[in-house]
C-alpha cells in the first residue's frame, strides 16, 4: 500500500513538473537478489513442495523481480535431512523442511514442527506467534546460524498405513515402521522398529515386506502414494503431529545481507505460504478421503488403550529429555502450559461448535 502511495505521488509530481516518469523507484534502487532454497522435498510431495514456490513467487512479485530464488527438491541441492546443515553451511541461502527430521541433532528442534501430543494447527500457529515458541526456538537455531520463520501447516495427520491390524500396544513389537523425528522414538520404545524409507519408495518398502507401516502425512498427500493396495488400514488420529509446522530456514549472514523492506517481504511471504497450505490440505483432505475408501483404505481408529500407551511412552521420554538439556524443558513447559490453556477454550468453543453441526445433521434440502 505505502509503495503504491509513493508511486502515485511521484507519477502526480512529474505530471505537473512537464516530466515522465522513467521507472518505478522501486525498480531504480532495490538490489537484485539471487538466492538457492534447499528442500527436504520432492516433486512428488506437491503441496508441501508447493509451500516454497509460494514464498519464491510472493516475492518476486512483490519485488518486481528483484529478489528470486532458485528451488531445488529434495536430494538436488542437498539430502532431505540435510537441509539444516545445507542452510548452516550456507551452501543454501535458505531451505524449506520440518524441523522434525533433526531430532538427532537436537531433540528440542522438533519443537518448531511437532511432538507427540501436542498442539493442533490453531495452537501452534498461536504460540509462536503470540505466545514464546517462536523465540524460544530462534534460540535454538541461532546455534546453528540459522533464523527460522513458520512456513506451512499440514493439519492434524492420520496415524499411517498399517499392514496388521493394531488391537493392542503390544501389536507394535517387532513392526518395521516408517516413521520420522520424535514419533519414532515413542514407537521404539513400543517394541517397534523404525526404519527409514523415502516417501516415494513406499508402496514398494511395503508391498516387500521391507516395512510393515508407513506414517505419512494424510489423505490429500497419501493418496498418490496408492499404499492403500499393499496396506489398507488407514489409522487415525496421528498423535504424533496435530500439525505438521513447516519452516523456511534462512541463513543469518544471508538475511542480514537484504533490506530491511526485503526482510518484510520475506517474513509475510511465509505467512502466506502457510495460509496457502493449510488452506489446500482442509480443502483437499475430505475427497481424497473419500476416494480412498472407495478404492478400499479401512478406516480405523485405534483404540484408547492404544493410545493411553503412546502418551505414556511420550510422557516418559519428555521427561528423560528434559532432564539432560534445560532448553529442551523450557520448551516443552512453555508448549505445555500453552496447550493446558488453550484445551479449555476449544472445548468450550470450537469443539461444542464442530460436535453441534455433526449432531444435527446436514442441512435440509430447500427444493
């Protein structure tokens, strides 16, 4: 608004003086930008991929193409898991990924995606920006040079594809389970055994018998991956992620480098990038559902004892993490707390408001 302001002004100023404006003055003196965006995924994951061409896109418009940057997917620039790293070194200038796939490197860093029994999307996006998760975890990521914006909300996730049936806790011994970041911890303490598999090469992992289970993300990406003909129990809730936070990792040095009126642009790039995806999973997820149980997905919940373990199992290890790093339990007591204010709310609101149009029905037809 203010640059279109400013252009109007100059454009009247000229008209009256007798001269033509040449160019815009933004045009004149913005520096031209080139920047390479590392991401932890593939062609084939097109709505989270999606999420980084949204920010590239944003900002080229909003920049008259000053400021462009260049997207590689995953393994391209750098390995999915290596975006942090890629970023840090800066052979990125900036990566898009889910701090999720750092848990090895920091367990606290899962924070900035998704923990076991956590926030959903609306939490999350509050506390960060409302609330200390964003703060917290720029404390975190500023060891590694790095300055991290919310970039992308997948939603509540289904709880994966499982060839058996889950009737007990005692049914994850010895299942070879795709799963990533601190999920895959809960469920090794489970008796399970993760193990690492591209999405991609899912279907095949599965129907060879390589996995017994692949968690994912839900019905809008899954659908592609057609792991309902090898493994057609389709589980839920994942209580693993309530939402998926995405981030866009910059660079400090590199974001230091921009205009302050670059910096902004990149920061609101995001948090529409964000709007975007979430936008496309809540409107995507009920069809494809729908078309996967046409094709034969079983639904099935899994049962409350089930999951009264996975909290336990969660719970636990919360407790062991946060006794050997203080930055780890500062941040679980601050997502925590968060969460414990926020449940009653949304019971109070947006679950008796939700629960209020499934008891009544659908809308009675007008004709």
């Amino acid at each position: 608004m203010q640059r279109r302001a400013f252009l109007k002004q100059t454009a009247l100023g000229a008209a009256a003086g007798g001269a033509a404006l040449a160019a815009p003055v933004v045009a004149q003196t913005a520096p031209s930008i080139s920047w390479r965006l590392a991401s932890s995924f593939p062609y084939e994951s097109p709505t989270l991929f999606a999420g980084a061409e949204d920010v590239a896109r944003y900002l080229s418009d909003v920049t008259d193409g000053r400021f462009q940057i260049e997207i590689f997917p995953a393994g391209d620039l750098a390995p999915a898991g290596q975006v942090l790293q890629a970023v840090r070194d800066r052979v990125a200038d900036c990566g898009h990924t889910a701090s999720t796939r750092y848990f090895d490197i920091d367990p606290a860093l899962c924070f900035d995606g998704a923990v076991p029994f956590g926030l959903n999307t609306r939490q999350m996006h509050a506390w960060m920006i409302q609330g200390n998760g964003l703060a917290l975890t720029r404390v975190l990521f500023d060891k590694h040079n790095i300055l991290n914006f919310p970039c992308g909300y997948t939603g509540a996730q289904m709880g994966g594809w499982f060839r058996p049936e889950i009737k007990t806790a005692d049914d994850f011994r010895g299942l070879k389970v795709k799963a990533g970041g601190f999920a895959r911890q809960v469920l090794a303490r489970l008796g399970a055994t993760p193990v690492d598999v591209d999405a991609p090469d899912a279907y095949t992992a599965l129907e060879q018998g390589e996995v017994d289970a692949v968690a994912w993300i839900g019905p809008y990406d899954d659908e592609g991956l057609a792991l309902y003909k090898v493994a057609r129990n389709y589980y839920f809730p994942g209580w693993w992620a309530g939402t998926l936070q995405l981030s866009l990792y910059v660079n400090q040095d590199a974001y230091d480098e921009l205009p302050k009126s670059y910096q902004s642009a990149l920061e609101l790039a995001c948090r529409m990038a964000s709007g975007n995806m979430l936008a496309k999973y809540d409107a995507g997820n009920p069809d494809a559902l729908h078309r996967l149980v046409s094709r034969g997905a079983q639904l099935k919940a899994f049962p409350r004892p089930v999951l009264q373990a996975c909290r336990d199992a969660s719970l636990q290890l919360y407790d062991e993490l946060g006794a050997k790093d203080p930055m780890f339990k500062k941040l679980y007591e601050s997502m925590k707390s968060f969460r414990d204010k926020q449940a009653p709310w949304f019971r109070l609101a947006e679950t008796s408001f939700d629960n209020l149009g499934l008891s009544l029905g659908p809308d009675a037809s007008s004709g």
